[in-house]
C-alpha cells in the first residue's frame, strides 16, 4: 500500500469494531488471544445488498469462538475480538485483498489483489459463504469497501498491533494466539484421519517450536487430536505479526466445530461447556512457565 491510502479508522461512535478483555491479575502475561472471525455484526447496508438472508450468511463464520476463548483474561491474558461479521470485512486478510470483480468502479491499483484467497471468493470481502453461494444481488462501489477497512480491519490491527508494542515493552517478548474454528469436514486429512485442533504457525516461520509444541502437548494430554499446519498453515494475522527473530511469535489455532456445535442448525451443543473448560486449563497452563526465554 502506498502513502496515498491512510488507514485513518472512520465509525460511528456508537459501534466499536472490537472488544477488549484485559487481564485481572496485576502481572499480566506475555499472551495475547484474538479472535477474528467470531463476530456477528452484520449493518444493514450489507444485508441490503446481500441475495442470502442473516442465517445463511452466518455460515462462514468461527461460531462462537470469542465465548470459548473468554476466560482467558482470568490467567493474565489479554483478549481481543472482532465484532464485525467476518462476512462484513475479514480482518484476517491483508485489507486491500479484494476481487475487481465484485466491484462496478474500477479499484485503485493497490486494491487489485490477485491472489488465491480472492480466487476463491475469500478475500478481504468475501464473495461467497463457506458452501460457496454467492452473497451479493449487485456489484459493490469501492466506497462500500474503503468504509469497511478503514472503519473496521484498521482500528482491530491498530488495537492489535498496540497490545503486541506494549506486550513486548514489558515483557521482552510477545505471544500471539489467533483462534478459529473449522467446518467439522475440512478436519480430516487426506489419510482419513481426523483432528480436533489444527496448529499454524506457517511451518515455523511465525513462531519458535517452544510455543507450539507446548500448545499441542496440552492438547494431547486431554485427549485431543492434534495436527499442524494442514489443512491451515496460518492467515494474514500469523504472518503479518509472526516474527520470531523480532521476539513476536504468532500462533493460529483451529478447532474442530464438532467438539461443541451443530453445523446444521448452527446450535452450540453439549460439548461447548466441556471444551470451554479445557481451553481455560490450557490458559492456566500456558500462564505457567516462565516464557523470558522466548
């Protein structure tokens, strides 16, 4: 992106793109958790342009996660959560990742993206839900995009990126794990072999092994089927702030949505409660070691 295209956040005071859950003990730890893809904000602009009605759409997203990840701010954990549909804008994703086809104006250059995400329909405004039907009954005009980045994915990364500044200030270090949850079909490998977690850290490159093999250790010890970097290597956000070498380290997390909720009915289930437990044994543990090694 060039000089030319700030990202001042521009939004009506009375809509906050994100809430955050700051620690409650007086030493907080090094972790930050986020979740992206969990919110369920759709502004009526959208829906008004949209062919599909609110339940369709509310298939793509990471169904409840911010509620399973809540307890983290108990162990000293900072949480941060997108309150905006990721339908809406997708914070995940570089933010002028979008598809000159889904637009009536022409796209300034930097907005023209070409990448696999886009191909698929998934750029920064999706173009399709996960069972691939088309959202919109019109082209979009690029001002519809540019209020969403800059009244949404702008402030959440400017929050985000502030926590990671004032995480590594006080601790010398920073750890981020970035929470999602996947359709209960893409976990299963081409082998036929299922998992309940999926752990991306870009095949190391965004975060040290220490991190992830301490996560997936936790995991197994309770009994979860644990996988790396396939189906989900990490997004945008483990890539963008993963940086080992800088004392950043970047996570991203999948969680297999059978464990806690029904994909047809989009109903949680039983299993939430069960699994909201053992994710705050897994902050308990993770708020343990001393991580100055980092």
């Amino acid at each position: 992106m060039d000089d030319a295209t700030p990202l001042a956040p521009v939004l009506e005071p009375e809509t906050a793109p994100f809430r955050l859950g700051l620690p409650r003990e007086s030493a907080p730890t090094s972790l930050i958790c986020a979740s992206p893809h969990s919110g369920r904000i759709y502004p009526a602009a959208m829906m008004a342009a949209s062919q599909l009605d609110r339940r369709a759409i509310r298939r793509s997203e990471d169904a409840h996660v911010d509620e399973l990840i809540a307890g983290a701010p108990g162990f000293g954990h900072t949480l941060i959560a997108a309150e905006f549909a990721r339908a809406y804008i997708d914070v995940n994703r570089e933010p002028w990742e979008l598809d000159p086809a889904m637009f009536e104006d022409e796209l300034p250059a930097f907005a023209k993206a070409r990448t696999a995400r886009v191909a698929a329909g998934l750029g920064a405004i999706a173009r399709i839900v996960c069972e691939g039907q088309e959202i919109y009954a019109r082209k979009l005009a690029f001002a519809e995009a540019e209020e969403r980045v800059r009244g949404v994915h702008a402030p959440y990364h400017a929050a985000l990126a502030d926590l990671i500044a004032e995480t590594k200030a006080r601790c010398g270090h920073a750890m981020l794990i970035d929470w999602h949850s996947m359709p209960a079909a893409a976990a299963w490998g081409r082998a036929g072999e299922g998992c309940d977690f999926v752990l991306g850290d870009r095949f190391g490159s965004a975060c040290l092994p220490a991190l992830t093999n301490f996560v997936e250790r936790e995991l197994a010890k309770m009994g979860y089927r644990v996988a790396r970097n396939a189906p989900y290597a990490g997004g945008y956000t483990t890539e963008h702030y993963g940086r080992p070498g800088r004392r950043v380290h970047a996570l991203q997390i999948e969680i297999n949505r059978a464990l806690y909720f029904d994909e047809r009915e989009l109903a949680l289930t039983d299993g939430f409660g069960a699994l909201k437990r053992d994710l705050e044994q897994l902050f308990e543990a993770i708020a343990a070691p001393d991580w100055s090694g980092l």
